[in-house]
C-alpha cells in the first residue's frame, strides 16, 4: 500500500482522491486550511488518515506536515498537488492583487509542495508527482486568461519536472480536468472580478454568463475522476498528461488541430528568418 500526500484534501477533487486512496487501503497524509473537515469526514480512519493543518502559500507548514506524514509512515509515495482555485474577468479587469494571490496558491504553492516533498521521493528514487492541471492549462478562453496563465504555468513545470525526475525513478503527471461536478465553480473555489469595462462585454460576458449557469451541471464524475487518478498513479509507464472528460478531449484536440493549420500556413514565415 502507498502513502499519498495531498493538498487541498477537505473538498472537490482533492477529498474524492483522499476518498479513492482510503478506500484502497492506502495511507493519506491529507492537508488543508482547516484539517478538521476532513477528519470529521472520516471518523473511522484516524490511524491511515492523519490530517494537517497547512496553507500551501506557508512553506513552514508544508515542512511540518511532511515531517509528521514522515514520523507516522516513513515514507512517500504519491505527492497530489490539488489545492488551487479558479478566478474569472477579463485579462486587463483583474487587478494585480487578485492575480498574484492567484499565482501564490495555483503557482508558488505546488512549488512550495514540491520543496518539501520531493527531498523524500528523491532519497527513495520512487515515488510519483500528480499535479492537478486543467484543461484551462491547455487551451483558455476569454475571462479565464489569468486561472488558465496559472495552469499553463503548472504544464511548464510539470514538463521540466517531467525530465528532471525521470533518472531518479520518479514520474509526474499533469491531469486536466474538464468540467466536474465539484464545488469549484462555487464561491468557495471561484472568485470572479467586477465587468469594470464596457468593452469586454462581447468578449468575457458571454463566459462569465456560461459559467454562473454551470455550477452542478457539469458533465464530469468527480468521484469517476479520482477513480482514474489513482489508477494512473498503479501503471509501470504512467503519461505525462492526462486528459479527463469528453469535453476536455475536444478542447484539446480543437487546440492541436488549430496550432498545426497555422504552423503549416506559416511555415514559410517561420523558416524564412533561418540563416
């Protein structure tokens, strides 16, 4: 049985893996804001469950919480990057407070995660690294450019992370959800920026309208996704990235489709700044 390390435990995606690993019998080290919502919703497990108090932007916090996941198991196996949040409004309505409390959870805070957990994966040259990505980290849209910036910024260090832990026996893999049904497009997870310009109307409002309609009617199992994490976590050759959902694939697969139409018909431009 494995030992995962899990933030953002207490709600969404992170409490249905928490939920998926337990009920295959392995251990959770399970961190939140508020630990306590996480032991309330799993009384009978305290001795395969214990749960930290840990703000990902607190790297102090992620140091204890690895320490006494380490004194209790001593070990680590599986490190689950989840806590994050989503943030809606034009790229220029979103003021510079909002995107950098944006980036210090969704950003600095996997880095802060990483700081902490990886020292253990490396010393045992095993383990595997599963950030929660989205397929807003692929392809964005309108009024989604600052949480889809976070995600991108995730794909580019899961890619590097990817190359630099692969010698040592540690894989990583960036998921990219597409819609489920969590709490994420709640108040609680999704923090959305005054409309401020006029201008933007025609171009963020008609996602900001979509998504105020969405909440509970997405088309993803929350409990199927954890289902598939933690099966690809038990694979030999696990992938770099995993797409979940019908609509993820499509998005996806609209964004390659589009990126090789215009690199054929820009190709001539492209080789002709060559020596």
């Amino acid at each position: 049985m494995s030992v995962w390390f899990v933030t953002g435990a207490s709600r969404g995606l992170g409490a249905e893996i928490t939920r998926e690993a337990l009920d295959r019998g392995h251990s959770v080290i399970a961190t939140a804001r508020d630990a306590s919502v996480v032991l309330r919703a799993y009384p009978q497990e305290p001795d395969r469950l214990p749960a930290v108090n840990a703000d990902v932007t607190v790297p102090e916090q992620l140091m204890a919480a690895v320490e006494a996941g380490l004194t209790k198991f001593d070990r680590i196996d599986i490190v689950v990057n989840n806590a994050g949040y989503g943030l809606i409004g034009a790229v220029e309505e979103i003021s510079d407070q909002a995107a950098r409390a944006l980036f210090d959870v969704n950003v600095f805070g996997v880095l802060n995660t990483l700081r902490a957990t990886l020292p253990t994966l490396r010393a045992q040259r095993s383990g595997h690294v599963v950030n929660i990505g989205s397929v807003g980290g692929f392809v964005t849209a309108p009024a989604a450019g600052l949480y889809g910036a976070s995600k991108f910024a995730l794909e580019g260090v899961s890619e590097a992370l990817h190359g630099e832990l692969a010698p040592l026996g540690v894989r990583v893999t960036i998921v990219e959800p597409g819609g489920f049904r969590t709490d994420f497009l709640s108040s609680l997870s999704m923090r959305v920026e005054p409309a401020s310009i006029d201008d933007y109307v025609a171009g963020a409002g008609p996602v900001r309208e979509a998504l105020a309609g969405y909440d509970g009617r997405q088309p993803g199992d929350p409990a199927k996704a954890a289902k598939a994490i933690v099966d690809i976590t038990q694979v030999a050759d696990p992938p770099l990235r995993l797409q979940l959902g019908a609509d993820a694939i499509e998005r996806v697969e609209a964004k390659l489709d589009l990126v090789r139409r215009e690199l054929d018909q820009w190709r001539h431009v492209a080789l002709s700044t060559g020596t």
